[in-house]
C-alpha cells in the first residue's frame, strides 16, 4: 500500500508539474508548482518514513490528495481564486480520475496506518 501511495501521489504531482510545462502561469502556475512539491515530499515520506512519522505521513497525504481534489471540483463548479476550469482543459477528467483513486487508495493506508499497534 505504502508504493502504491507514493505512485499515486507522485501522478498527482506529476500532472501539475506538466501543466506548468505545458503553458500554465500566474497564480495557478505557482500553486500547480506548489501541488507538484508537495506530491513529491508526501510520495517520499510514504517510503522512507516509519512509525509515528509514517502516520502522520499517511494523515497528510489523505488530506492533500482530499484537498487536490476539492480544488478541481471547486474550480470546474464555482471558481477557485477567480479561476473556473472546463472539462475540456488539458488532463482535467485524468486529473479528477487519479484524485478520486488517490483519495481511496490513501483513506486504506491511513487506516491500516493507524489501526497498526506499536510494540511496547
């Protein structure tokens, strides 16, 4: 569960980083920056950390991935920061596809995570 977490979390990050690539700028082009840092620090954590830290690890990726998520569907509905987004933007329904799996995938590994009993 911990590498397919990390994969996850690193297509996340790797889908934002692409749009940068491929032409997205000003504010959405630095907060894609930051959404692509984080997927890589989180997607590392996942498989180098251990006990406590791996939990906390596993709670933060969840949220990210929960909050990559609510971002798009917030900016295809509402608008986010001025910004609205269309379904045919670049990668947008991938996007909404891998986050929904990634929500899953990182709700069982936070949950195995923290059901795993420390050792006195």
């Amino acid at each position: 569960m911990r590498i397919l977490s990390a994969i996850v979390l690193l297509a996340i990050a790797g889908i934002h980083l692409f749009l940068v690539f491929d032409g997205v700028g000003g504010l959405l082009g630095v907060l894609f920056i930051l959404n692509a840092v984080a997927g890589i620090v989180l997607a590392i954590g996942m498989l180098i950390l251990r006990g406590a830290l791996f939990k906390i690890a596993t709670v933060l990726s969840l949220l990210f991935t929960i909050a990559s998520l609510l971002a798009l569907l917030l900016a295809l509905t509402v608008g986010l920061f001025g910004i609205t987004e269309s379904w045919s933007f670049t990668l947008v329904p991938e996007t909404v596809i891998v986050d929904a799996i990634g929500v899953v995938l990182l709700a069982i590994t936070t949950t195995m995570a923290l059901r795993r009993r420390v050792a006195a």
